[in-house]
C-alpha cells in the first residue's frame, strides 16, 4: 500500500524535457515521488493507496522555493511606504530590529510561513539578521518545525556600520556570532527529517568588518556551510562598501573565498558588467526580488543578462516590510512584467522561464536540485495542486503554467505536500489552527510597534503628492 495518488491531473513536472503532462497522475510514498505517468496506468498499478487525490481540472506544479525572506518583518506590513533603503532603514527596520523579542519572531514566522504556504511555498530562506537578544533564532525555527516546512536559517549578522545608519543594539562581536553558528548547526542541521538547514547570513559587506569576514569565510570551510549576503541593492550600499573596505562588493567576497558556488547573492539591482562576469566566473547564485526592488525604487536588476549568462537566478519575496506581502504569486507575475517593461519586450521574461526560477533554478540556487524542484521519480514530494475553480480570476485555465503565473490567486492553491505529508489539504491548514495564528499576530504586532516607538508609522498624514 502506497500513501498517496494525485489522480486524472495536468503535472507540470519541471524536469530536464520540461514535460506537462495531462490526464497523468503522482505516486507518493515514504515522502517521495514514487511514480509519475498515465492515470489509468498508475491506479492499476497501485491499486492500494492511503489517501487519493483527484485531480480532475486541476494542476500538480512543484513547491514553490522562496530563496530570500525575513520573517520577522511580517509584523511591520505597511509601516514602510514611500521610502528608499537607506531611509527605510533608519525610520523603522532598525528601531523595530533593536526591539525585538522571541514571540515577535515566532508569530512573524509563523504568519509568514502559512502566508507561503497558502502561495505554493514548500521552501523558504529566512535571513535573520538582527539580534538584539538570545533566543530569536529558536523562535523562527520553532516555527518551520510546528509547519513542517522545508526551511533554511540563515543566521544574519552585523558587526560594524555605525557610520552608515547601523544601531548597536542589532551588532554582535565576531566571537559572539560564531558562538551561535555553531550552537544552531550543533542543535538544528538537519532536524525534522532533514528539512531545516543553517547557512551562515552576513547582512551587508558594509555592516561586516574584515575580521568578522575572515571569521566567516573560516567556519563555512570548517562546517561546509552555504553562504547568503545582501549585494548591491542600491548605489548607497556600493557607496558604502566601498568607503568601509576600499572596494566593492565582487572584490571583498573574492579577496576572503566567499564568492563560489555554494554563495546565493541577494537583489544584485546595481551590478556592472565586471560583477556579472565574476558572478559567473565563480558560479555564485542570485535571489531575485522584483517587488521589494519596485517598492523602495532601489531599481531593476539585470536578469535577463543572467539569464543569457548562464547565471543561477532564483525568486524571493524579500520581507514582508519592503514588500508587504509573503506572496509568492506576485512574486511571479511581478517578474515577467517588470522585465517586459523594462526592456519593452514581450519576450525576454515568459511564464516558463519565471516559473523555472522558483522551482527547478531555486533548487539549484539552494544546492538541492537532486531533491526538489521538479515532480520527479526518486525526489521529496514537495508539490501543490492548483484548482482553478477555486477562484474565478483563474477561469479559464487553457495553460496551466501562464494560468499560475499570471491569472491566480492564493485562493487557487488546494493542497500543499511537503515530504509527502499535506500542510495545506482543501484550503485548511493541517498543522495549526489559523485562525488563532492571526489573532496572535495583530496583537503582538501593535505591541512591537509601541515598543519600537515606530506605532506613529501606523497613522502617517494623508499624502497624495511628494515634494
């Protein structure tokens, strides 16, 4: 007896031949994909299934990976309009950082997550870079584990910066940081069934001195952990990199052996055609994240030069102050219209090539291609159904993958696996009572923001025009 068979569904299987298949059913069990083929071949090969699935009119797409996030911000939606980086930074991201608690990060994460969830998301990269006090680490990972996600800790960090808008409260020595490396991978790689990994976070080359980068760049070749780093997001932050290290972002990675292919580079909005190539050169990864770009008009990175370059480009959400959502299905269309625009060609981001960024090309991106990203025999059973009837926007549904990226809503997502279980079945979560979730959120958001003193952002003037 087998768990699970999708049956009489569209799969849109993300594999090397990139094959959709219709009237096709997904054979589960022991949290892989067992089989994947003709639904009538299927069910009279396994006659005996746990749990069945039909998937009449709909379509199975692989779990959407989300490769940058800070969940924390969740609590902080619509607190952060009409600001660039710099300033958004200042006047509310590193107040309310210097304030945090762990019930902030766990509610924050907690929202977040489900937010996902209910977008396609089975995998999410939580960057967590202030730590104002012990145990806000804990509380995030806490929960993935009640969710049951598949999930990535980057354990952020900052050491310096003061001259570029840095508070203190949110920096930790080099001794410090590396304490808590080692205590999180010690007391969490690899927990529930593998799906939480710990990857080392600096937050920005100008918030890491020279000794906190020579700290990293040693424990990534004692402990074999991946890196993430926030690069040139605005022209403030080259500014600032420069005037801390002497030079840019490429070049200080490059001098401590930080920059290679196990590095996932973050927004990358201000790259010259010199960063580009040594991206290349050492097969470091990028994280797209058009609606943060968009909503602090920090720019529009050079994709589809990514793209034609051969560079690893996945998807993220960025946090939920800069973008106001954990929604990865904006994250989709925002993509390929935002490039279409930019270069007034209808053709230089197509649904496809996006929704190879959130799955297969974000598995890459990861390091866990061989796992995920795609509904393949042998892989984890991370995958969603898609019902268009569950939401007229997606009515009709002629292509499934044009209908997901640019015709869907949340409401579209029916079901969610993750290693073969369901965290989303019907529209319910299965992990948690939801609706309990949100109360606790609204209430220990208004409380962070009264701490933080930022709650003034909650009733900003009318302002129809800036001057």
């Amino acid at each position: 007896m087998i768990d699970r068979l999708i049956t009489d569904t569209i799969v849109v299987t993300m594999n090397a031949a990139r094959e959709v298949l219709y009237h096709a059913a997904v054979a589960i069990d022991k949290g892989r994909i067992l089989d994947v083929g003709d639904s009538d071949a299927l069910i009279a090969r396994y006659p005996d299934v746990k749990h069945v699935i039909s998937g009449e009119g709909k379509a199975v797409f692989p779990g959407l990976i989300n490769t940058h996030n800070h969940l924390f911000q969740t609590n902080l939606k619509g607190m952060g309009d009409d600001k660039v980086l710099k300033d958004w930074l200042n006047d509310m991201t590193y107040p309310v950082g210097g304030k945090l608690q762990p019930e902030d990060c766990y509610t924050g994460a907690l929202i977040g997550c489900i937010e996902g969830i209910r977008s396609g998301v089975t995998t999410q990269l939580d960057y967590m870079y202030p730590h104002p006090m012990d145990g806000l680490d804990d509380a995030v990972i806490r929960a993935f584990s009640e969710l049951r996600i598949r999930a990535i800790f980057g354990r952020g960090y900052m050491d310096c910066g003061a001259e570029f808008g840095v508070r203190n409260e949110i920096m930790q020595t080099p001794e410090k940081i590396e304490s808590d490396v080692r205590r999180l991978v010690k007391q969490y790689q690899g927990a529930e069934n593998g799906r939480i990994s710990i990857w080392l976070a600096p937050a920005i080359t100008w918030g890491t001195s020279k000794e906190c980068l020579a700290m990293t760049a040693r424990l990534r070749q004692e402990m074999g952990l991946r890196l993430t780093i926030h690069t040139a997001e605005t022209m403030f932050d080259r500014e600032s990199t420069i005037a801390l290290h002497g030079m840019d972002d490429m070049e200080i990675l490059t001098q401590y052996g930080l920059l290679d292919d196990e590095t996932l580079l973050v927004h990358c909005v201000q790259l010259t055609d010199r960063d580009l190539r040594m991206i290349k050169y050492h097969g470091a990864k990028v994280s797209h994240n058009p609606v943060s770009n968009m909503y602090l008009s920090s720019g529009v990175a050079p994709i589809p030069k990514m793209n034609m370059a051969g560079i690893d480009v996945s998807l993220g959400t960025d946090g939920a102050a800069s973008n106001n959502s954990n929604d990865m299905l904006e994250v989709l269309k925002f993509t390929s219209l935002l490039h279409k625009v930019t270069h007034r060609d209808p053709t230089i981001m197509t649904a496809d090539k996006v929704l190879e960024m959130a799955t297969i090309e974000g598995a890459r991106c990861i390091g866990m291609e061989r796992e995920i990203g795609s509904i393949e025999v042998g892989k984890k059973a991370d995958l969603f159904v898609f019902n268009p009837e569950r939401n007229i926007k997606a009515i009709p549904m002629h292509n499934p993958v044009s209908t997901l990226v640019y015709s869907s809503s949340m409401d579209n997502i029916e079901t969610v696996l993750v290693d073969g279980a369901p965290v989303l079945q019907d529209g319910v979560l299965t992990t948690m009572d939801e609706e309990i979730v949100i109360q606790r959120c609204r209430a220990q958001a208004d409380d962070l923001a009264q701490r933080a003193g930022t709650a003034w952002l909650k009733r900003r003037p009318w302002q129809s025009l800036a001057y």
